[in-house]
C-alpha cells in the first residue's frame, strides 16, 4: 500500500498544505498501519503526518480562516497598486512614503495571523521578507518587481487557504486521535520486542567512563531577591598521597569569606590625578578621565584616551592617560608578576602539554570533567541605576582557582525604564550604564590592566563587550553587539575566555524567540589567581543597569568557555530557559462592585494601585459602566478614568501621565475622548497624548460600557464604547508603553479635570494573560447594565464611596481646575508614528539650469495624484542649490530684483500668489537672506514667514530641506552649506488636509518674481509620514547620507590648453585673438594664465596689452565697467609693468 501519510508530510512541508492535506483525507482513512510491521521510518512519518493533518483541520474549523483571507486580500491590493504604480519621469524624485506606510501596518499586521508554523508560517515569513525588499527600494523599477513577486506569493498562499475552507465544509471520517493511538501502541510493543542478535562491532579509540569527582559543585544559594551566580568549579584529580593545600580538600566552611567589597565605597576619596576615572562624575566606561578636569556630558569622548570603547587602548597607556605604562607591569600594577618564581605544576583544564595526574595504585580510566548544563538561582533581582551596592558580588580563589584558563558567566537580564528606578526623562544618551565586571585584581580601578577582563556595559543601542590584552598591554579591547528597543525583553547574555584558544567570546540571545548573536576577541590573558564578578549597581562614574537580571552562573574551568549557539543551548538555555511572565493568569481587581454616584461638585481624589500580587503585566484593561447626567454650564472635559504609569502624574506632561484614559467633552456635539502614550525610543522622546474620539451624541446618558485595553506584545491599544443600541471602537496601533511594576488609577476625579457627574457601575481592572481582548464583550449586546440603583433614583444625600483597599493612597490637597485657556484641545486628525517610515531618498543626480529670465518655465512642476495623497497630513522636499550669477542668466548688475523665486509646495491648483494654501512650503531668496514661509489654518495666515541669513552664496552648493509635521504643528527648514547646517522653526502651525499638492522649482514663477539663477540638483519630493524633518542630526540621516555634495565640476583635474604653441609675434596692427577655454572643465574654481613675452622696442602708447582674461565674452566686454571685464589683465606702459583683477563685493 502506498504510504499516503508520508506522500502528505512530505507537500505539508512543502506548505502547499491545503491541496495536499484533505483532498485524499477520506482515502487516508484506509490506511492499515499494522501493515507496517515495525518499519520505525513509515509509523513515524504516518504519526507526524497525521498529527500535521489535525493541526490544519483544527485551524480551518477553529482558526480566523476568513479574516485571514480577507487580510490576505487586503495585502494583495497594495502589491497590485505598487505593480501599477506608474514611473514618473521627472527631474524631481517624488517618493510616496504614504503607501510604504500602509504597506507597513500590513507587515505588522501579518503577525496577527495565527497558522500552525508546519503550515502557512513560512510562507507568511517568505512574505514579510519581501514586504522588507518593497521598503528598502529606492527606485521604482525595484519596488515593482518586489510587489510583483509579493502578489504572487500571496496568489499562491490564498488558493491554498480557499481550498482548505472548502474541504473543511465535507465531513471528516477520519478517527485522527485513534490512529495516532494506534501507531504509539505498535511502536510501544516493537520497542519492546528483542531484537535479532547483530554481529560484533570493533571499538574504535574508547572512551573511558569518566568517574564522577569527589569534589562537590558549589552552589552558593541565593537571598531572596537577591541571586547570586551559582559558582561551578572543575574538580581535580586526587593525588593519591595527599600533601598540605590538597585541591581536593574542600574549604573549611566555618572561616566565611570577607564580602566586603573593597573597592565599592559608595563615598569615594578625591582621586590620584594619576589614576583614571573620577567616581563623582558622569561617564564613558571607556574613558578612564582626569579627575582634576571635568567632564563634558555633550562630548563623546576624546579617542586618544586608552578608555575610548571605539579603538584599541594604546599599549603604552594602560592606566593614567598622562603617563606611559610600566613595562614592567604586566598585570596588576599593584601586584608585579615575579618571573622567577616556579608557577604552579598542577595541570590546568585542557592544557594540551600538561603532564597526567600520579596513577593510583589499582589502574582506572583517566579522570575527565563531565561538563553540563548548570541552573541558576531561579530568583530574579533588582538592579538600580543609582544604588551604589552590587546586585551580586562572587570572589573565586587559591585553590579553588588554581591552574584554571578558562572562565565565564551569564545571566538573564531586561532593562526596565521605570522600575527599580523611574527614569522619568529615560536614559542618558551616550551614556554606558554598568551591567558586569570580571576581574582579576582585588582591589579595582576602571580601566588598567586587569580591571576588565571580561566586563559588560549597555551603552545607547547595544551590549559593549570589553576585555583586555596582555600581548598588546591593551586594558580596554572592545566590541558591541547591536539590541535596539530593549524596554522589559529578557536577554541572555554569556561572556567567557578560553585559555588555550587565547580568545573571548560574548553571545547574546535577544528576547525569548531571538536570535543569537556572537562576537568574539582575540586576546591574551594571565593565568588567574583571584577572579572576582560584580553585577549591577553604579560603579566609579557609569550609572547601574537598570532593571532585572535572573539565573545567574559563574564557571571556572572546563565548560565554562562556550562558543556557538549550539554550546549556548546545551550548556546554558537548556536548565536556564526564558524566564516566565511575572503574572500569567489573568487577574481581576474591582474597583466599584455595584454602582456609585459622582456629581461635579466632587472634590476628592482617590488613587488606587494594582496589587503586587501581579506585577509588571503585559496586558492590562479597565471596564465598566458609565450614565451620564447632562449639567448645566458643563466644563470642556470630565474626567471618567485614568490610568497611569508614572508615581506622580502630572497631566501630560510625562509620558506614562495618561496610560489609558477617558473624559467626556463638549467639543464637536459631545464626544467620549480617549487617550494612551507611545515612547519612541528609550531616552525620553516619544508622544504622551495620542488622542482618538467618538461622538456620544447624548447616548450617554443611558447606560453605556467603556473597554480600554492594552497589550505589550501586539503593541496595540484598543477601546470599546458600547451604547444601549450601537458599538463603537478605536484601535491605538504601534504604542509603546512601558513595563512598569504597578499601575495607578483614578476613577471619575482626578487633580487636573472636573468630575464626572453621574453613575459609574462595576468598574475593574483586568491584569496578565487575557487581560487584552479587543473583542469584549463577546456577546452582540452588552451584558445587563448595574442594577442596584435600579429604575428608582438613589437618595441623593448619600454617595457610595469606592471600595477601600490597603492600597488607596490619601487624596491630595484640591487643586484648582485648569482655565479654559489650558484645557486639552479636541483632538486633531490621527496621525500614526513618522518614524517607522523614515529613509533616506536619493535624488537624480544630474544637474539643472535654473534662470532668472523672464517668461522661464520651471525646473519641474510636479502634481501629485489625488488618490496618492489619502490620508496624507505629512510632506517635504529638500534639494542641492546653488546661485551663480553669470550662469545660465548673466545678471551684470548682480542680484538687483528684491525677490527671486526658490520653490513652492501648494494645495491649489491652479495656484495664486499668496491665498491660504498657495504657500503651502515656499522659498525665495533675497539679498538679505533664504524666506521661508507657510500659513496656518489656525490664524487663518496665508504668508507666515521667517528668514534666514547667508553670507556669501556665489557658487556654493547649498542643501535645502523644508517640510511640515501635523503631530509637532510645526514647520521646519534647515540650510546646510560649508559643512554648517542651520535650522529654521515656524512652530504652532497647521495645515488643511490636502487634497491636492503641486511641486514647483525654479523660474519665473506666476510672472511676478524672477527665478533663482544658478543650478539644482537632487530634488526630492516626500509625502506621507516620514516626510518630516525636525533635527539637524535627522537631516544628516535621512537626507544628506544619500544626496552628499555634488562633485567638483572640474572632474578631470588640471586641464592645460596652450594657445600659442611655439611664438608669435604681435604689432600694433594685430587683430584681436580670441582664445574660449573648452567645457570639458565647466566652472573651474581654480585656474591660472602664464607665458613668456620679449618686447620689440617701438614707439610706445601710454599702455599696451600683454592679455586679458574675461567673464564677459567679447560682446559684453566694456573694459573696466562692469564686474570681471578684467578677470586677469597685465598691461605694460613706459616704466612698469601693472597686472589687474576685480572683486565682488556682495
């Protein structure tokens, strides 16, 4: 019979599954796998087979098949719009951020597809991928054969996914479970059944059993909150005549070890100016210092210095960067290694050359370390940014440490924002925060020679590995291994050093399905006879890891230098796997059990915290029920709840301020405003006010459910307004918040907003696993509305407080209600994250003549597509400029209009002058300087405007960009030139959605203003988010990095041209030659004219032309009466010779 189980594995790995895996189900059911016999190959692939099959049955019957097809289909549009999309042919590169934006959000939204990863997950991963090739494009003759290969993949994955919804529609005959039963029950009895004797095999080259060591593995058990790394040392081979110091003799446990840690003085003494690192000051964990000098935070660090974490220590300055180092100091300077003395004869782990340990009297196999995977303590620790004590702090030696080449360590570790400290304004840029240290000297300093031999720091975007050299007497060689946003993600760091290979190896594993990465350094070190590891907490100037770190392990000797992925599995992941959430089941805590009453007049403010019994959740959501009293003379906004992450709320004013939060306002007819934050990064920046808004239309006054969520991994806010007859909901996507270990909320009555006034019913907040579900409630109406206060209305002298709990702090003292004049806004148009779209565009790089010329047409006028711009509240556009004179147009008297016409961005066409949107983003220059102008809707001015100055422009290339942020309401230009970049703001600025957007550059625009005479080059066009531009560092990425300054016109180098060959001889009757240089080397900024003349005695004129070099050309040369007649000119007269030039003065 063929096997039809295998035939199926084999296509389902194929992941052409829905085809292959139910058209032959029924036939399937026909198989005999007893007819198998004991044929292991057939029963495991019919068991794989037939569990595969469940799977995909399961998910056809259970799954969201249609809202996964109908996702599918959704992608497919966008690849076939990028297929169709046409090729604008212009000197103008016009970049549609707006569709790789939405293309974006389809990306993410692919995770959401739940299939079995046997099944359609690859190919789900194969389309990702390609979604990465269509945004990276920078052409779009790329970008469309990326969206063609992408509709064809997803062609491809819809068929199979339409097939497999139409064979689950058949009935399934097919006992899955009691075949799998069957094939278990057969392979039990051949498992059991002996088999036929085979023939002898010959060892080749035994292995001895290695017999387990008397010496016991030394685990030091951890405090609680406190772990320590569990120590593991090699064991030794017994001699078997013991002498005084025997290593097998283990340590008399009644004389405990000083765990003072000397050199950790939270308080330290004023520092030798000879010494490195000044422990009062902030600084770079690469960068020893001066003590006597303080340190510039802004500054990134003198690369001279041996700390430098970006370039190899000079190996003649080991330690004081004033003075060079002591050869004669190989390793700790305070301990100078003495070369006579004999080192210590026992063999150390995996020395090729060491001699076998002394045979005991009865032979037996050699003795080897069984090497193994070594859990840590379970317990996961706080590490503080400003504690001065170490999380853990481990000393290894004498005879535990003796001989032993290879060590290392590893921990689980995340970094967390607001917890142990809240590092409210977040992270210091270009700050190294200290995770680590090995060391070899007792008492430490930062950065000599043994201080860091194997050290860890975190610095802005990654882990920094340092060791040190003693070949190259280098105390500081060092590596980085990139992490990005690491906020409340579990890594797994491991660091380590082989003797013998002379090489240390740092791997990461980011997050629990990242992957690893490795680095390694080539380095020499000594041997240890002291080895001590202290993790976390500030040390000298660098602030403490801030966070958590678990299952730390401490390895000397064999197995503990690991060196590939695999190595890091079995030897580590394996007993110290991803550590567990903090809560894991979802938890509920009630806020109102029945129903309370609140009116305006309510004054007390009652904040209640989330239990410690479930800290750090990564979904949390607040329900309940709300019934609105209307009031007369109702504020702007009334509080319903809020939520938030910060220890002292502040509005809005930090991020975390409003976690979830909800008001009721008066702004357009009623509506319920809805609020959450998002970091952008973890130094601060980010928005703490993303607002949405759904009109109430005085349904609230009947009863009405409200659901916020959120959830950690999906990155997504979601709320439900559920009205007595309707549902309305609001998605928050790419959100950013915080891990944080508690949350805080106020219900109906905060410090910064009027209370709610009317009834709030069974009021909770739901925390961890299942705490988020954007479908709440699951059924079509809501679940009955409270009940207690019932049809009748309450007494209305009493009010029934909320539940008081151990965790209510005590209100604060009233705070006056804000004045209208500061009371949030309605919200603006949505707008999601720029930054996620940000790149790089690079403009064509030929080069454009711009005149000032009446009656010139532009450069480029380019008109944007109406259906390219849904959606779009983002633009700008930059370019290479630079003005000339004489080129194309010669301007003899210079620039004498007052205004010359740079570019316009408008939302009119056709446009006028200056009405509200003609000058959407428009540039002129003047004598005075480059204007910059927009209007704002806001003060309904068309003409906003600021300038700014330039010194001299003749000639000089100059960068432009000008764009417009709805988020920020601002607009921003900058003007790069001579490696100087200024910045222009017209900040309170906003804009009409456009609906149209024409791009105009160069000349004589409207026939009002002449155009900018000179050249252009590299224009871009961007709209959609990631057009803006608000930061000379952003300018410098996202625009100058692949549109650098143009090249010298004169490529070809030193041109020569010899107009007189040999000699020729001129009179006073000579006719005037004319000499044109040739445009193979157009605008030479440099040139030069020179020759031998011989003067025949005549009689002479008052002066006599030896030559003229001009600007002018023949037809406009008036001698010496307009600017660069006399380029370079020698006359000769009577007595001297007088050579001349000229000057511009502006």
């Amino acid at each position: 019979m063929t096997n039809k189980v295998a035939i199926l594995l084999v296509l389902v790995g194929l992941m052409s599954f829905a085809s292959a895996s139910l058209i032959n189900v029924q036939s399937l059911a026909q198989i005999d796998v007893e007819s198998y016999g004991c044929d292991k190959s057939k029963l495991y692939d019919a068991e794989e087979g037939l569990q595969k099959l469940g799977e995909a049955l399961n998910f056809a019957q259970t799954g969201k098949l249609d809202q996964d097809i109908k996702e599918l289909r959704e992608l497919q549009m966008l690849a076939r719009k990028g297929m169709e999309e046409q090729v604008q042919v212009s000197f103008v590169q016009v970049h549609n951020l707006q569709y790789l934006y939405m293309l974006k959000h389809k990306f993410d939204s692919l995770a959401l597809i739940e299939m079995p990863n046997s099944f359609a997950r690859p190919h789900i991963d194969g389309m990702k991928s390609q979604i990465n090739l269509v945004l990276a494009a920078t052409d779009t003759q790329t970008r469309k054969a990326c969206c063609e290969m992408l509709f064809k993949m997803i062609e491809v994955l819809l068929l199979d996914l339409l097939e497999l919804e139409e064979e689950c529609q058949k009935p399934i005959t097919i006992n899955i479970e009691g075949e799998i039963r069957k094939i278990q029950i057969i392979r039990g009895h051949c498992d059991n059944t002996p088999t036929p004797e085979q023939p002898p095999v010959i060892p080749v080259d035994p292995i001895p059993i290695k017999p387990k060591d008397p010496t016991p593995t030394i685990v030091i058990p951890p405090k609680p909150r406190d772990p320590t790394p569990t120590i593991v040392i090699p064991p030794k081979p017994r001699d078997p005549t013991p002498k005084p110091g025997d290593p097998t003799k283990p340590e008399d446990p009644t004389k405990p070890r000083d765990p003072t840690p000397k050199p950790g003085d939270p308080t330290p003494k004023p520092g030798d100016p000879t010494k490195p690192g000044d422990p009062t000051k902030p600084g770079d964990p690469t960068k020893p210092g001066d003590p006597s000098k303080p340190e510039d935070p802004t500054k990134p660090g003198d690369p001279t210095k041996p700390g430098d974490p970006t370039k190899p220590g000079d190996p003649t300055k080991p330690g004081d960067p004033t003075k060079p180092g002591d050869p004669t100091k190989p390793g700790d300077p305070t301990k100078p290694e003495d070369p006579t003395k004999p080192k210590d004869p026992t063999p150390k782990p995996r020395d090729p050359t060491a001699k076998p340990p002394p045979k005991p009297k009865t032979p037996s196999p050699t003795p080897q370390v069984v090497i193994d995977c070594v859990k840590g303590a379970n317990v996961v620790g706080d590490m503080s940014a400003s504690s001065d004590q170490a999380i853990a702090d481990s000393v290894i030696e004498g005879k535990d440490i003796a001989g032993a080449t290879d060590y290392g360590y590893g921990f689980w570790i995340r970094w967390l924002s607001r917890y142990p400290d809240e590092l409210v304004s977040g992270r210091t840029k270009n700050t190294y925060y200290f995770v680590s240290r090995l060391t070899t000297n007792q008492k430490f300093n930062d950065a000599e020679m043994g201080d860091r031999v194997l050290a860890i720091w975190h610095y802005d975007t990654g882990f920094h590995f340092t060791t040190l050299d003693k070949a190259s007497r280098n105390p500081n060689v060092n590596q980085n291994i990139p992490t990005g946003d690491i906020e409340g993600l579990w890594s797994y760091v491991y660091y380590s050093y082989s003797g013998r290979l002379k090489r240390a190896v740092g791997l990461l594993k980011f997050g629990a399905s990242g992957k690893v990465q490795q680095l390694s350094l080539d380095v020499t070190h000594d041997i240890p006879t002291y080895l001590r590891l202290v993790i976390g907490g500030r040390q000298f100037s660098y602030p403490g890891f801030n966070g958590q770190f678990t299952n730390p392990v401490f390895k000397i000797g064999d197995g503990a230098y690991v060196n590939s992925e695999l190595e890091l599995f079995d030897y580590n992941l394996k007993c110290n796997p991803y550590p567990k959430l903090d809560c894991t089941e979802r938890a509920k805590q009630t806020l109102i059990h029945k129903a309370v009453r609140y009116n305006v007049k309510t004054t007390k403010v009652q904040t209640v915290k989330t239990s410690l019994e479930t800290p750090f959740p990564e979904e949390y959501s607040v329900s309940g029920w709300f019934k609105w009293k209307q009031v007369e003379n109702q504020e702007p906004w009334h509080l319903m709840f809020r939520v938030f992450a910060t220890k002292e709320n502040n509005n809005a004013k930090n991020l975390g301020d409003r976690d979830l939060a909800a008001w009721i306002g008066t702004a357009n007819d009623g509506i319920v405003l809805l609020s959450t934050y998002s970091y952008n990064n973890l130094f601060g920046e980010g928005n703490p006010n993303i607002m949405n808004q759904i009109q109430h239309k005085n349904r609230i006054q009947e009863w009405t459910f409200v659901y916020f969520g959120y959830s950690f991994k999906q990155k997504t806010a979601h709320s439900i307004v559920h009205f007595k007859e309707a549902r309305e909901e609001r998605t928050f996507e790419n959100v950013n918040h915080f891990l944080v270990q508690r949350l805080s909320i106020n219900l109906a009555k905060d410090d910064h907003y009027p209370s709610w006034n009317g009834i709030i019913g069974k009021f909770r907040i739901d925390l961890c696993n299942g705490a988020y579900d954007p479908k709440f409630p699951r059924t079509a109406t809501p679940v009955p509305s409270p009940s207690p206060l019932g049809p009748t209305p309450p007494p209305s002298k009493t009010v029934e407080p909320p539940p008081k709990t151990p965790t209510i702090k005590p209100p604060p003292k009233p705070v006056k209600p804000p004045t209208p004049e500061v009371v949030v806004s309605p919200p603006p148009p949505i707008i999601k994250t720029p930054e996620v779209m940000q790149k790089c565009i690079e403009g064509q790089a030929a080069i454009g003549d711009s005149s000032s010329a009446p009656d010139v047409k532009p450069v480029a006028d380019i008109q944007v597509p109406e259906e390219a711009l849904k959606d779009v509240t983002e633009y700008g556009y930059g370019f290479w400029s630079r003005w000339l004179t004489r080129h194309p147009e010669q301007l003899f008297e210079g620039m004498s209009e007052p205004w010359y016409f740079v570019s316009r961005l408008t939302s009119n066409d056709p446009y006028d002058n200056i009405r509200m949107g003609d000058r959407l983003l428009a540039i002129f220059l003047s004598k005075d300087g480059y204007t910059f102008i927009t209007n704002d809707k806001g003060t309904s001015n068309p003409n906003l405007y600021k300038q700014q100055p330039y010194k001299d422009i003749e000639g000089v290339w100059t960068y432009i960009h000008f764009s417009f942020s709805p988020l920020k309401k601002k607009a921003v230009a900058f003007v790069h030139a001579n490696k100087q970049t200024s910045q222009i703001e017209l900040a309170g600025v906003t804009h009409e959605a456009p609906k149209k957007l024409r791009f105009i550059l160069g000349g004589n625009d409207l026939k009002l203003y002449p155009g900018f005479n000179g050249q252009f080059t590299r224009p871009v066009l961007k709209i959609g988010p990631g057009s803006f531009i608000g930061s000379p560092e952003d300018v410098q990425k996202y625009a100058l990095s692949c549109n650098p300054l143009p090249e010298p016109d004169c490529k070809k180098g030193r041109g020569v041209s010899n107009l007189i060959e040999s000699t020729k001889e001129f009179n006073k009757g000579s006719e005037v030659t004319l000499f044109v240089a040739d445009n193979e080397r157009p605008f030479p900024d440099n040139y030069a004219v020179g020759g031998w003349f011989l003067w025949t005695p005549t009689e002479q004129e008052d002066w006599h032309l030896a030559f003229r070099v001009t600007i002018n050309g023949q037809k406009h040369n008036k001698n010496d009466q307009l600017l660069g007649d006399r380029d370079l000119t020698t006359f000769f007269e009577q007595v001297r010779q007088l050579s001349l030039c000229y000057l511009y003065l502006h």
